[in-house]
C-alpha cells in the first residue's frame, strides 16, 4: 500500500495508509509556536514508547483507541477516524475524530493560574470554599475539566451546550467522554507517583469507532502532551517542571522570548529562532530519556 504524508506537524508526522494512519515522532522540537533548528536525540522514540505504553494500559482498563501497533523507533499504527465539519455531524455519524480537546488540571498551573491570577476563574470555580485565596502549585480538590475546540484556527474553551453542539455528542455520550478521561488521568497519577512525579494537567482527545463506541486519539501521557513536576522538589517547596520547560527557560534567559512577542505585540516580523547550543541538546535529551524512565518504570535502551 502506497505511503503518502498527509500531515507534517511541529514534531510529528502523519502518513496516510487508507483505512489506518502511521505516525512518525521527530526528534524535532519546539517551544512559543516556533520548530527549533536543532534536534534532541532520541526525543521522538521516548515520546513514541510513552504513548504506546499508555495505550496498552488503556487497553487493560478496558478503553478503546486508535492504537493498533508500535512501529519501533518510533512510530505506531493507527486506526483513522475521519474528520467531519461540524455542520456535516448528526447524532447518527460515526468513524470521525470528535470536534472537541480535553483538558483535565489537577493543580494550579500553567494557564489556569494565569486565568486565577486574572479574576477569570474564582476559587469556588475550582471547588475551594469561597474567599480561598489560591497559589501557585496548589493541588485542586477536585479535578477541573474542561472542553476546547479542536480544528479551529485557535482553540477556544466551550460551555457544556457548545460543545454538545459542535460535536454530536449525546448529554449521556458528553459524560461518558468525561468518564474516560478521567479514568485514563487518575491511572497515569496512580502510575507516576510511586516513580518520583507528580502528574499535574494533560490532553486528551477522542473519536467515535465504526460502532459509534469513544475512543482515545493521538496520544496523551507524554513529555509533551502533559505537565509533571519533580515530587521531592514539590514535597520542598518547589515546582520543577520536567520536559521542555529546560528549555523554554532557556530561550528566556537569552531574551529571544521577549524579542520574540514584542514583535507578535507590534505586528513586525518575528526573528527567527537561533539553534541550542550542543550542552544544552546533551541536558534536553538526557531529560527526556529521564523522564521516559519514570513515566514507564523502564530502563531506556534506544531501539534504534
């Protein structure tokens, strides 16, 4: 069967196969929406074995996905689901990627600290008695899920109705949904926190089967799906984020972050974004070589 690229993302490729899909993971790499012009040695084949090794685990909880098979380095074949416009969906379509992303936080982090910092979200919306004042870190206590569009140009977080809307989703289907995703995060906490981490936020996305049955798409679990923090850094006082915030930091200290979006803020050209120097290549791979270890429990041996 003729292999042809149907997609070329940041730091993943698609290839289509007809029925199914063959996913390649780069050892490309990005951070602010920019591909950086250095790779991290054995990026990909960690991020690949981390997807294959949540699938199989979804499998025995008794989750579908898209998973059909690890293509060692680091690939894996894939069931395809189509992509329908959301015009075009009813509650009779099946065999199509479900319009929607799923967000599941269980600290305070990232965006969702901003958005407190902000006044969008109060502490009662995070099930904290009202007048809580909240801080960075802080676990939540209960997880907070929420629902953003998945191809539109920029995602944008949906109310229960919209996104009922949008996706042909039932009222029963939507908790289902929400069911799963849950199930797989509470597993990963369960999982990473007897290895050292503490499992913080994560994606998930979905799609219905040729029977009309949810399951779970592109990956989840990995170095650059989801956030970790270091659990004996936390249990300190401090957050270290693991995964390419080394990096992220990085590109801060060098100032190319605020050049960067001060152009995006005036409407000028962006600069272009200068490659890693060889010791910092050498730390963000060791990195996610680390970071694979103790999301899996194995020993990383390259494969390839």
């Amino acid at each position: 069967m003729e292999r042809k690229l149907l997609m070329k993302g940041k730091v993943k490729e698609a290839y289509d196969l007809g029925d199914r899909l063959e996913f390649q993971f780069t050892d490309n790499i990005s951070v602010f929406d920019k591909i950086i012009p250095s790779t991290i040695p054995f990026k990909g084949e960690t991020l690949c074995r981390e997807g294959v090794y949540w699938f199989e685990r979804a499998g025995r909880m008794g989750i579908k996905s898209h998973f059909l098979e690890y293509l060692p380095p680091a690939g894996m074949l894939c069931k395809r689901a189509k992509i329908i416009p959301s015009t075009e969906i009813t509650p009779q379509s099946r065999d199509y990627l479900i319009p929607l992303e799923w967000i599941c936080r269980w600290y305070v982090a990232g965006s969702l600290l901003d958005r407190v910092r902000s006044g969008e979200i109060t502490a009662r919306d995070l099930g904290f008695p009202s007048g809580h004042s909240i801080s960075a870190g802080e676990i939540l206590p209960e997880p907070f899920l929420e629902v953003s569009t998945k191809l539109e140009s920029t995602d944008r977080l949906l109310k229960k109705e919209e996104a009922l809307a949008i996706s042909g989703l039932s009222p029963q289907e939507y908790e289902q949904a929400r069911e799963i995703v849950l199930r797989i995060d509470e597993d990963i906490n369960r999982s990473v926190s007897s290895r050292g981490l503490i499992h913080v936020d994560g994606k998930k996305e979905l799609a219905f089967d040729a029977d009309r049955e949810i399951m779970v798409v592109d990956v989840y679990g990995t170095a650059d799906e989801d956030r970790f923090w270091d659990k004996k850094s936390y249990d300190e006082g401090e957050l270290v984020d693991l995964s390419k915030e080394y990096v992220r930091q990085y590109y801060r200290q060098t100032g190319y972050k605020d050049r960067l979006y001060q152009a995006r803020e005036e409407g000028r050209a962006e600069p272009a974004i200068p490659s890693l120097p060889d010791d910092v290549v050498e730390e963000t791979s060791r990195i996610y070589i680390k970071l694979f270890e103790m999301i899996t429990g194995e020993k990383f041996k390259p494969i390839r």
